[in-house]
C-alpha cells in the first residue's frame, strides 16, 4: 500500500517535471495564450466579481434563508404544477440579466431547497438565455429573425431539456417527490410580500447595475436612456434596500443609515463605481452578521459565504483554462489563444451538421459574460460564420461555459452535468441547422 502512495507521488513529480521541461515559452502562440488568459481573468476580476457575482451570492443567500423550503417546493417541488414550474423556470430570464456563471448561486440554492430536477434545469438554462437584453440587442444587430429564433429556442430548450433531465433520471425524481408530500409545510416567518420586495429589490439592482452600453453612436431611444442613467435607478433600489432591510429584516435603522452615508460618500468621492459597490457590500455585510436581534440576518450572509467558496475558485481556475485555450474577447480585445481564431471561424461556414456541432462546443465552453456574445458573433459572422452555426452558438454559449460546468458538476454530479451539457450541444446543434436551411 505504501509502495503504491509512493509511486503515485513519483509519477506527479514526473509529470510536473515532464510539462516544466518542455514548457514552449519561446513559442509566440503559447505567449499570445497566456497573456490571453490573464487578460480574460484581470478582466473577469474587473468587470465581473464586484458588480454581478457578489450580488448574486446575495441573491442565492435570501433564497437560501428568507425562501422557506416549503415555498420553493410550491412553485419547483412535488407539489407544484408541472405547467406552472417549468413556466416560472423559463421565464425568469426575463427578469435576471445574468451569465453562465452569475446564475449559478442562484440554481444551486433552489436545487438545495428541494426543486425538483427538471424544473431546476431549466431554471439554470434560461437564466442566461432568455436574458431581455441579450435578446434585444441580438435583434438589433444581428437581425430581428436571428432575436426571433434566440427567444424561441431559448424557451423551448429551457422546457425541453428539464423535462428531458427529469425523464432520464425519473426514478430518483419519484423518491424525492415522496418525501416531498410527507414534508409539512411550515408557515412562512414573514409576509411573502415582504421577502418577495427584499429579494427583488436585490435582482434590480443587479440588473440596472450591468445595463450593458449601447451600440456605438446611439445616443437617444430608451436603452441609452436607462444606460446614461443607470446608476440614478440603481440608487433608488438602494433606497428601497434600505427600507427593507430597517423595516422587513428589522435591522437598527442607525446601523442601516451609517452604511448607507459610507456608500454616498463614496459614491461622490470615488471616480469608479466599483467603490460604493464595494463599501455597500462590506456595510452589509458586517451590519448582517453583527445583529444578535435576528439569527437569520447573519445566517444570510453566513450562507452568502458559502456559496462564495464553493463556486469562485472552480470559477477562477475555469476562467483561466478559457482563456487560454480560446483567447481573450471581450470588448475591442482580440488576444488568441492555443486554438486559433482562424481555425473556428474556418470550421463553422457554411451549414452543415458539423459546422453547427463544432459551434455549440465551442459556445458550450467559451466563457461569454453578459450582453458579449452578441459583438463577438457579430464579427464572426463578419469573417464568414453561417447563420445556423451563429445561432447554434447563441443557444449553447450563454448558458454554458467550462466555469459553468465545473461548478454544476460540484453541484448535481458528473453524471447529470454531462447529460445536460450534452442535451443543451445536441438541441443547439439541431435547432442551428434547421434555422441555417431556412434563412
């Protein structure tokens, strides 16, 4: 037994040594790779943690808390309507302009409060595909079919694959259903108004939050107007957090109020946004997990915590391994990684059943935040992309990514992720060739 713990540790050091040695530093492509990575990750850290994940994690703590089990099994669990959770799932993308990664919190603590299987997919499916903004701007730029065939795909894919998930795994679904009937239900500590004003106060903030620019030159109509004033409609929920937060969860008012100063002062102070966010999220944090009147406020931010840690570093270490392998893309950045550009943009012309498959693997594990898939698809449709490769990679990218995947997998198994990352390959591939033979 000890002979073979030594072997192992003999045959690691040799694999480090083995990639050390012949690390290709000198290789151009290899160095483009890195920087690449560490571009997409600075960028990520930037843009990403501090505005989206963080609130996210908020998010996913008051379903984890202030959501009663009883509750989310009444609109996802056994005692829900089929028609109703599977509609409540593929809809809330409408209302939660997330990515791949933000909605991950926010699947894992419904999954974890009893929602059933399918349902719960399709929740973690539509979530980012069925974002109102990515929708919008696709049919503004890419075309009004291309925003048609995203909303339409996007709905019946987040449908389709949850009932699929549950299908397949029908019989661990019956068990869990017959436990669910024998649960009591237990009454809510509060009205359901006022979690469903805390928890929604928080998603508006997160939207408005990241109300993604408009295309270049607009500089009138309604998205530019809400851009332009983005952070005034995000200081009114604010305020209404604040409300909520003195009169729903009954934390001190002079606590809330001297949290709420910091942030202003900041607010004025700083030249970034991200510093308010910051002072806003550590004010909320220490009022939360300081207040001895009530263990659920500090039970909130207890389990914001643990959701942090259980998926930022899958995130980061995926992030990195993205980066590396397929570049650096956002905004005007075009930094390549180990796999070309030229190589994808060659592979997905045309219309084919494997220009389509090739786009929904790609899309599956590229890392697209908020609102980006559309200017990248933009320019490589320019380069020579087909249209049904295009929105093959619309209807597998946003929702997957290999951060994504990772994270599920700690999540529902290895087994479930790759079901549901083949489903969502699969259906994205087929729904690509057909919209390529129509148009």
């Amino acid at each position: 037994m000890e002979t073979n713990k030594e072997f192992k540790i003999l045959a690691w050091i040799a694999v480090v040594f083995l990639f050390a040695y012949f690390l290709p530093v000198d290789n151009g492509r290899f160095q483009e790779a890195v920087l690449a990575m560490f571009d997409l990750t600075k960028w990520y850290a930037r843009e990403h943690v501090i505005l989206c994940l963080l609130p996210a994690f908020f998010i996913a703590g008051v379903i984890a808390v202030f959501v009663s089990q009883g509750a989310v099994m009444k609109y996802f669990g056994a005692r829900a309507k089929k028609w109703l959770a599977y509609t409540v799932a593929a809809v809330s993308g409408t209302v939660l302009a997330v990515c791949s990664c933000t909605i991950l919190p926010l699947f894992s603590s419904i999954h974890k409060r009893g929602a059933g299987l399918g349902p719960a997919i399709a929740f973690l499916y539509s979530g980012p595909a069925i974002n109102i903004l990515a929708i919008i701007l696709t049919a503004r730029i890419l075309g009004f079919e291309m925003g048609v065939a995203r909303v339409v795909g996007a709905v019946v894919f987040s449908v389709a694959i949850g009932s699929f998930m549950a299908l397949i795994y029908r019989k661990e679904e019956k068990e869990k259903r017959i436990e669910q009937l024998n649960f009591p239900i237990i009454e809510e500590k509060r009205p359901m108004w006022q979690t469903s004003l805390h928890f929604f106060t928080l998603v508006l903030i997160l939207v408005f939050a990241n109300w993604g620019q408009p295309a270049a030159g607009e500089t009138s109509g309604a998205w530019y107007w809400i851009w332009f004033h983005k952070w005034h409609i995000t200081s009114v929920f604010s305020l209404v957090l604040v409300y909520s937060l003195i009169f729903i969860l009954k934390i001190k008012w002079q606590y809330v109020t001297l949290v709420a100063v910091a942030t202003a002062i900041a607010a004025f102070a700083g030249s970034s946004p991200l510093i308010p966010v910051v002072v806003a999220i550590a004010g909320l944090s220490i009022i939360t997990l300081t207040d001895k009147k009530n263990p659920d406020n500090k039970e909130w931010t207890l389990s914001t915590w643990d959701f942090t840690k259980q998926i930022m570093p899958l995130l980061a270490v995926g992030v990195l391994v993205a980066g590396f392998l397929l570049g650096s893309t956002h905004d005007d950045t075009a930094m390549a990684g180990m796999i070309p550009n030229e190589w994808i943009v060659n592979l997905v012309g045309g219309n084919s059943v494997f220009s389509n498959f090739f786009a929904s693997i790609v899309g599956a594990f590229m890392y697209f935040a908020t609102l980006t898939e559309v200017p990248i698809l933009q320019g490589l449709i320019a380069a020579g992309m087909g249209k049904g490769p295009a929105l093959a990679l619309l209807l597998a990218g946003p929702s997957l990514s290999l951060p994504n995947m990772l994270v599920i997998r700690g999540v529902i198994g290895t087994q479930k992720t790759l079901v549901y990352v083949s489903l969502v390959v699969v259906m994205a591939t087929i729904s690509g060739f057909i919209y390529g033979a129509l148009f």
